[in-house]
C-alpha cells in the first residue's frame, strides 16, 4: 500500500505541475500579446502624429505658394497700370 501512495502522490505532483505549467504559458502568452497590442496601439499614434506634421507642412507651403502668387498678380496689376497710363500719356 505504501507503494501505491508514493505511485499516487508522484502522478498528483506531476498534475499540479502540469497545470502550473499551462496556466504560467497561459499568463505569458497573455502579457506577449499585450505587450503587442500596445506596441501597435504606439505604432498607429507615431503614425497619426506623423501624418499631422506632413499635413501641417504641406499647408504651410501651400501658403507660401499663395502669398507668392498674389504677389506675382500684384505685380502684374501694377505692370498693367503702368502700360495703361503709357497708353494714355501718349493718346
């Protein structure tokens, strides 16, 4: 009989420990995949403020180039008000 005790405490060990086991893989696959999902959630904030600063880039040459072109229209409204008055000194 004490045979058969040592027979059932080894294997009731050896159940234990495999449950322990299961649930230790279990909790690090969790934390992994965890670990994952807030690297991605970081990803996805470095892309958005990435992509803001392009947008505020590109916006911010898109109103150099406005200023520049009401500057060349300026510049032409005043060409043109030169070449009328020219026109009209020589009438």
């Amino acid at each position: 009989m004490s045979t058969t005790v040592i027979i059932v405490i080894v294997v009731g060990a050896a159940v234990i420990f495999g449950i322990l086991l299961v649930a230790a893989r279990r909790a690090k696959a969790r934390r992994d995949l965890g670990e994952a999902q807030v690297d991605a959630k970081r990803d996805d904030v470095d892309f958005h403020r990435d992509e803001a600063a392009k947008q505020r880039t590109e916006a911010s040459v898109a109103e150099e180039r406005a200023k520049r072109k009401v500057a060349e229209a300026d510049l032409h409204e005043e060409k043109a008000a030169r070449q009328e008055s020219d026109l009209e000194s020589d009438e």
